[in-house]
C-alpha cells in the first residue's frame, strides 16, 4: 500500500498543524508513565490494592507499552502510520475510561495493561511521522519538540497527579487521572483524521511476522515478570529459571529474524540489517540505560514524601517541579546546541543527568529525613532536567536517521520498546532495592528507614546515568540532515 510521501503531501503550515496533533497524543502517553506514582498511595487505600498490585500497575503499563512497540511500526510502514496512530489513540482513550471506573486491583491492572497496549501501538507512528514529514533544520526542531514533550509531560506527571488528588481528594482524586484523558483524546483522534497525512512508505504484500512476534513478546515476559514480582517472592527458583528462559528466548528471536530475512517471504518483525550500523546498536542500548535511569526518579521519591515523610500527594509532585523547568529549557536549546555541536550535545546531556542523580544520592545519603524538604534537592533535580532536555531530542534523530525512510517505523518501535524496557527494569530494579533494604523497626523510625532505602534506589538510578554517559559515546560525532550517512563515532 504505497502512495505519494507524507512530506510532499504536506504544506509547511500543514506539517506543524500535524506535529501538535502527534505531540498531543505523546503528552497523553508519557503523562500515564508517571501521574500514576503519586497516586499509588492512595489506590492501596482506595481499592485495598497489595504491594504487588502497586508494582504491577506501574510495570505492566511499561511491560505492555514495550510488546507492541515493534508490530505497530512495522504495521505503520505497511498501511500507514496516521491510521495507526488514530486506532491507538482511541484505544488508549478508552482504556483510560476503564482504568478509572476499576473497583478492584485486578480490574486496574487489566485495564493499564490494555492502556499500555494502545499507548505502544500509536507512539512509534510519532516518530516516524516527523521523520518523513520532515526535512533538514525542521526535523531538528521537530524531534526537538517531541523530546520537550517526553521530557516535561513525564516530570510534570506527579504535578499534575498531586494537582487532582488534592483537589478532589484521596477517595476519588486518583481517578481523574485516567478521566483527564478523555476530552484530550476526543480532540486528538479528530484532529489526526483532518490533518494527518496518509499513505505508507515501506509496505510490501509479504507477510507479518508472527513466530518472531510471539518469541519476543515470550522474551520479554520471562524476563520482566521476575523483576517484577522477584523480591515479593524472595526470589524462588522460578524467577532465576524465567530470567535464563528469557535470554534464551532473545537469542532464538535474534536467530528467527536473520532466517526470516534470508527467506524473503514475510517482513522481519526487527530487520537485522538495522544493527549493522554502530551507532543505531549502540543508541538503542543507550535508550534502554538511560530511560532505567530518567524514570525510575520519580518513582523512588513519590515512595519517599508520601509513605515514608508524610507528604502530601501535591507536595510529592512539586518536588519534581525543578526537574520539569530544566527539562523545558534544556529541550528549547537542544536542536541548536546539538546542530552546533553534534554529539557533544548528547555527551553535555548525559553528564549534566549523571551530575545531577548523583547529587540527590548525596543529599538522600547525608541530610537526615527529618530535615529533608523539595529546597535540598531544587538544584540536583534542576541539573538533572536539564541534562535531560538536552539528550532526549537529539538522541531520536540520531539514532532513527541512521536508517532507511522506509524503514522509519520498525526502527522507531525497536527503539521505543528499549525506552520502555528500560523504564520498566529500572522501576522494577528500584522497587526491589526501596523495598527489600527497608526495615522498620518501629513507629518513630519510619521516616529514617525510607529515606536510607531510598538512598540506596537512587544510588542504582545514578549508576544507570553513569552508565549512560559512557554509552552515548557510540553514536556518531554528527548526522548529515538528510541522514543519507553518518560521521562515526571514533
């Protein structure tokens, strides 16, 4: 199904009618990965939800988010990504609705993980839109406003959290933020039916990859469910033997995919020859690292304010106001900066994170709980966004324009779903450290006992940071505008 390209079918106007359309529908997104934290306090209380329960709303949004990544940009560059992008969006929309009428834990967890579904289904369209909508300069704008959305719609989600619970209170207040995305769903999938443009620009009439759907998905089980569910259980037999099962199970979906290629009959779910470029493997790598690092902050601080200082919900999301105001200004110079300097960019971006999640460490480290306030960790949280802001954008373009057009989608869905692994490692690694180090003695000793695990999580987020610095070095020193070839790293 191929038809005339998206950017030749649209008017300059057009095209940044169309990006607010999809900027949109990534604030909706990203908003969902982290308005849930500051409101799970409230959904134990509300719904009588367990521990488990708690983990699995927040990981099986991401371990869900991250299955679908790659079929729906395969399936974007087969019959269009604006009518996947549509079909996701309106799911997404309803699953919102679900999540907010639940009465029950299982109920909840069954509808975030149906969220999660469509949230993954339209987000690698996002990206592949910009990429043939756009040319040059614009795409460097483009990809700069998407990473601001990614940025600040994921820092302000405890905000905004706080905002509803402490307005309609703890009863109910954790529902409007699943109810919030109806109206802003309702405008987006109208808006993306008028301006959106159509077309495919990789479909071919060979088949879907079905075995290599299903190896994956069966990977990605195996491996997340442990994580997540490993410290609950005191890390029985089981969770060890699903962990090998899984790297098993990577390694057989790596190997389905090279014979798939070779036979030419069905469309590979992750084309092989996308990692033949350096910097694509290592950017995709680097994704994981860094979004196990960037999301897993404000999981580990909610924890903190709200269950072991007494904070309020709001309270809770304010602390992350600093991170949100970096992130903005970081983003806003991030085409420039990164135009300018190349890799570089990525390299301040990436320091600035480390610097900034080690100094929180310090601060949860040092300052006695007693004493801790939003005001000790302002300036970390502020360094930290901006580092943030400058990496995100510029890291997608590199990393997307290292690969055909027509190839824009898979590799937006195989980067998309390393972010949301990411995200869900590190929210599960972080929750096994917050919690299996937490040892309350008694009532006087909550507090203290909270802020020394939730030291020792943060240490695990800066280490991932670091990590990330290290990483970024991969990618190439620039990327040519019309990303025909890159300049490699050295």
């Amino acid at each position: 199904m191929n038809s005339a390209s998206p950017s030749a079918l649209q008017t300059p106007r057009r095209r940044w009618l169309a990006l607010s359309v999809l900027i949109l529908g990534v604030v909706m997104g990203m908003l969902d990965t982290t308005v849930v934290n500051v409101a799970l306090p409230t959904i134990r209380t509300s719904i009588d939800a367990s521990e488990a329960t708690l983990s699995w709303i927040i990981s099986g949004y991401a371990l869900a988010y991250g299955l679908i990544l790659i079929p729906a940009g395969r399936l974007g560059d087969r019959i269009g990504h604006k009518w996947v992008f549509t079909v996701g969006l309106a799911g997404f929309t309803l699953a919102s609705l679900a999540c907010g009428l639940a009465d029950d834990g299982t109920a909840l967890v069954v509808a975030r993980v149906a969220q999660g579904l469509f949230g993954g289904l339209f987000f690698p369209a996002v990206t592949a839109l910009i990429q043939l909508m756009f040319t040059g300069r614009d795409r460097g704008k483009a990809f700069a406003v998407m990473g601001a959305a990614i940025g600040v719609s994921t820092a302000l989600g405890p905000i905004i959290g706080g905002l509803l619970i402490e307005w309609l209170g703890d009863a109910d207040g954790w529902r409007s933020i699943f109810f919030v995305n109806l109206p802003f769903g309702a405008v987006a999938i109208v808006a993306a039916l008028l301006i959106l443009p159509g077309g495919a620009e990789g479909g071919d009439a060979r088949g879907a990859d079905g075995i290599g759907f299903l190896l994956l998905a069966g990977a990605l089980v195996a491996l997340l469910v442990p994580l997540i569910e490993g410290q609950d259980q005191d890390w029985p037999l089981w969770t060890w033997l699903s962990l090998a099962g899984g790297v098993v199970l990577v390694v057989l979906f790596a190997l389905w995919e090279v014979v798939l290629t070779r036979r030419s009959r069905t469309t590979p779910l992750v084309p092989p020859h996308l990692f033949a470029h350096p910097a694509f493997t290592g950017g995709v790598i680097l994704a994981l690292v860094y979004f196990a690092a960037f999301t897993s902050i404000f999981f580990t601080i909610s924890i903190l304010w709200q269950a072991g200082l007494g904070f309020s919900a709001l309270e809770s999301g304010i602390v992350s106001i600093p991170f949100a105001l970096g992130s903005i200004v970081g983003a806003s110079l991030s085409d420039r900066v990164a135009h300018r300097l190349g890799r570089t960019a990525l390299v301040i971006g990436t320091g600035l994170v480390a610097v900034g999640l080690t100094a929180v460490w310090l601060v949860l480290l040092l300052v006695p709980a007693a004493d801790l306030t939003n005001w000790e960790l302002l300036a970390p949280l502020a360094v930290a966004g901006i580092g943030s802001g400058l990496f995100i954008a510029p890291n997608a373009q590199f990393i997307v324009a290292t690969v055909d057009r027509t190839e824009a989608g898979a590799a937006s869905g195989v980067i998309g779903t390393m972010q949301r692994i990411g995200s869900a490692i590190g929210i599960a690694v972080i929750g096994s450290v917050l919690f299996g180090t937490l040892d309350i003695a008694g009532p006087n000793d909550v507090a203290d006992s909270f802020a020394e695990s939730a030291a020792h999580a943060m240490l695990v987020s800066a280490v991932f940071s670091v990590a990330a610095f290290a990483l970024v070095f991969v990618l190439p020193k620039r990327v040519a505008n019309g990303h025909e070839r890159a300049v490699p790293a050295e």
